[in-house]
C-alpha cells in the first residue's frame, strides 16, 4: 500500500522505506535508451555501488506507471553527466 504520511510518502513492494520529500528526497534521472525522465524511488540502491538496479518509474504521459527496477548504466543526470563513479563501481577506490 502507498501513500503520503507526515511528509513521507510509503512506497510499495519496499515495507519501512519511504522517500522523505520535506527533506529533497526526490531525484530525477534521464533514461538513456527513451530519453524520458525517471523519478528515482529508492536512493538508497541509487547510491549503493554494490546495487545494479534502482527502483524508479517514467514521469511521462498522463498517469503514473508502476515502479520498475532501472539498470544504473542507463541512467544518467539530466544534464546528460553519468552518475558518479562511486554509486555504480563498488572498486572506485582502487
């Protein structure tokens, strides 16, 4: 079940986590193959190396798509940069 509570909207298929939007917790992301924006639902695997996909879903069209997983290397700012190094290669270090 999804919806909006204090500020925080609950989000489907991922129980405790929620996207705080009184805190910026909202990113937009372009998708490379469609050239259409992706709001980007769970941050948390966005910024994780380690994590190959990231929860999201189009912002395009009247009604809004079910979330989908995203493939990190098709996604990228909407400026057209790729996403920093260190949220796609868990060896950035090295």
């Amino acid at each position: 079940m999804s919806g909006q509570h204090n500020g925080r909207t609950i989000l489907p298929d991922d129980g405790a986590k929620a996207v705080d939007h009184e805190l910026g917790g909202i990113m937009f992301l372009r998708h490379r193959p469609s050239n259409d924006l992706v709001e980007i639902l769970d941050l948390e695997a966005l910024f994780d190396p380690f994590k190959r996909e990231a929860k999201g879903r189009f912002h395009a069209g009247e009604e809004m798509p079910d979330a989908t997983g995203f493939t990190k290397t098709d996604l990228v700012f909407p400026s057209g940069e790729r996403l920093p190094r260190c949220w796609v290669d868990p060896h950035y270090r090295n």
